[in-house]
C-alpha cells in the first residue's frame, strides 16, 4: 500500500507564536520582558530556546520547551490556522536554521478501511 508524507515549514515567527500560545495555555510562566531570541535545537529536552532580554536576578532570562511541548504547540497552531492534520499519522519535528518542519507520514496500507 502507498505511503504518504507531507511536510509542513514553520518559521521562525510561526513557533513563537505558537509556543507562546502554549505557554499562556499551560500556564508556563513567561518573563514580562520583549524576547529577544528564539533558538531551535536538536535538543528533545530544549528544542526550543526563548531568550529574554535582561531579566534580572528575580528571573531567569530563557524559557525551555521540549520536543513533546513544541509538538503539541505546532500541532494546535495548525488546528488553530485550519491545517488539517490526520490524528493517526506518525508526526516528527525537524529543527532547521529558519525555523521546524512537522513531517506527517501516513501508511494507507494500515489504515481500517470504511464500511
């Protein structure tokens, strides 16, 4: 059976967006302070850098989000702009210099079919 894969680019601006959201959602506390940097690694434990400007000694300066956090505020982001995903299709995040790719595979030949 076929085999699909798609691959959808996020910017920079889109994953900030996005992990902002999440953040205020999940009630993960952000600095009140303009961000002055967003990082993508290939970390899973911090995929996801924001870095704040002078935060002061009260607070820290940078907001770490895993690979599971950043899946998750990708995945509402597209939700939220009308992206349709499939729910069963396997989904892995790719950091790149610009920015994260969410690649969706999806194996037709394991799919139930209708009735």
């Amino acid at each position: 059976m076929p085999e699909e894969l798609r691959k959808i680019l996020f910017s920079k601006e889109e994953v900030q967006a996005a992990v902002i959201d999440y953040c205020l959602r999940s009630k993960i506390r952000l600095p009140d302070k303009n961000i002055e940097d967003l990082e993508v690694r290939t970390d899973p434990e911090a995929m996801v850098v924001l870095k704040y400007a002078d935060t002061g000694p009260e607070e820290a300066n940078e907001v770490e989000l895993s690979r599971d956090q950043v899946a998750a505020a990708l995945i509402r982001y597209c939700s939220s702009i009308n992206v349709p995903l499939p729910r069963s299709a396997q989904k892995v995040l790719q950091p790149g210099n610009d920015g994260i790719s969410l690649l969706i595979n999806i194996d037709w030949g394991k799919r139930t079919p209708k009735k």
